[in-house]
C-alpha cells in the first residue's frame, strides 16, 4: 500500500485538481483486466505519463477497486494542495531590478507581517534606524494591543559591540515594545552578535531576510530573503526566541 500511495502523491504533484478529478473519475468502473489507454490518454506531458502508468501497474497489483483507487488519487491531491495553501514561501529581493524575476520588496514584507500581527510580534535586527514606516507599523501593532518584542545588538558598555545605545532613541519611539538584548556571551559565544534579521508573527508568517532595517538596506543595498506562511517555520522561530528568553539569554533591557 505504501508503494501505491507514493505513486499517488507522484500524480497529485504534477497534475492540476481537476484533471486528478477527471482521472479518478474514470477509474470509477475499470476493471483491472481493461486497456489503461484511455486513462493515460489524460495527460499530454510524457513525465505525468510516466507517473499515472507508474501508479495504474501498482494499482492492478493491489486489492483494490478502480473507484478506491480514484479515491486514493483524490485525497492525495487534495492533501498536497491543501498543504501547499498553508505552507508557503516567496522569495524577496531588494536591489536593481532583473529581467524575468519579480519579486516584493524588503520593506513591504516587514510591513506586511507586522500588521498581519493579532497577539505578538517578534522582530530581530543587527541595527535599526531611519525606517519611520517599520517604527509606525510597530506602533500601530502595539496601540491596538499585539505584544511587541525587539531583540536588538547592544552597546559595547552593555556587552555587545555597538559603540553607541541604539535602544534609547527606539524606546522613545515605542514606548509600549519590550526590547531584549544578549548578555549571556561567555565562552563559544564570546564576541557574538545579534546579527539575524527576523519578524515573525503570531507564530504563523515569519521573514527571514539579509537586511537590517536602515535606510540602505530598503533602498540601495541588494538583500534576499524568504517569507513564510503557515507550516513549522514561523512557530519554531519563536519557539526559539521565547527560549531564549525563558534561558535568560536573551533579557529585557529594563530587567
């Protein structure tokens, strides 16, 4: 059975729901002993060809009917889309532009995330500054009550390696957030930095990206990153910032 099902999930993968649909639809009344011609003869593409004949030979070694093995084919292309729904990735760049390749912003996908926010917002950055539209989106999130969190890299008079204090000027301008930064950086993790770049939020989209949230970075750098919906990405994210904070790695800055 595991054989036929992997021959299963190999259709559902390259054909559309409606043709898997016409597919198990005549599969309803086949017979193992009739010509599987006319059931090929539903795809054009030789590689989905390969596929279907791959899981009809399988079938006819199996106990079961055409009609559950049409069933079969159905759950699975219905389980692969409904999985590729809630779990999806883009790609998002910022520099000169390509041909062939378009792709969102940086600084449109940090606000998308953050005001998708209902409960809590995580965002990690080396530094922060001259990004007004990220500190407004951030606001806004914590006025109409989402759990803001910033982990930012510290000064070197708070143990980290920034000549000066960004925080000061950030927690004036969101007084509802709550900062964190590293203070635990003894042995291995001597002379580490926060140098991820991360907004997740409400463990269920979280982007991952090269860039710091500065001026250059939005507009004159080239940054990549990926943006992920649904899935065990965003929820691991913060599962592990909320470890390290829990660890006390990570402290508030008014602890």
């Amino acid at each position: 059975m595991k054989v036929l099902l992997d021959r299963a999930y190999d259709v559902a993968a390259l054909l559309s729901p409606l043709s898997v649909s016409m597919i198990a639809k005549k599969m309803e009344h086949l017979d193992k002993s009739a010509n599987t011609g006319q059931i090929l003869s539903s795809v054009t593409s030789s590689t989905a060809c390969e596929m279907l004949d791959g899981f009809l030979k399988t079938w006819h070694k199996s106990s079961l009917s055409g009609k559950e093995a049409g069933y079969l084919l159905l759950a699975a292309s219905h389980s692969l889309n409904k999985t590729n729904e809630e779990n999806q990735t883009e790609l998002v760049l910022t520099g000169p532009t390509a041909p062939n390749v378009a792709t969102r912003r940086t600084e449109q996908v940090f606000l998308d995330v953050i005001t998708s926010a209902q409960s809590e917002v995580f965002i990690v950055s080396f530094v922060a500054h001259e990004r007004p539209s990220i500190l407004t989106a951030l606001k806004k999130a914590a006025d109409k009550g989402v759990r803001v969190n910033v982990v930012l890299e510290s000064s070197v008079d708070s143990g980290g390696t920034l000549e000066s204090d960004q925080f000061v000027g950030l927690k004036a301008a969101l007084p509802d957030a709550t900062f964190y930064q590293w203070t635990k950086r003894e042995g291995e993790f001597a002379g580490g930095k926060v140098h991820a770049k991360i907004v997740v939020s409400d463990q269920k989209s979280a982007f991952l990206t090269s860039a710091n949230l500065t001026g250059h970075a939005m507009e004159r750098n080239i940054e990549a990153g990926a943006l992920f919906r649904g899935g065990d990405t965003p929820r691991d994210i913060a599962r592990y910032l909320l470890g390290l904070i829990d660890l006390k790695i990570l402290t508030r800055l008014d602890d």
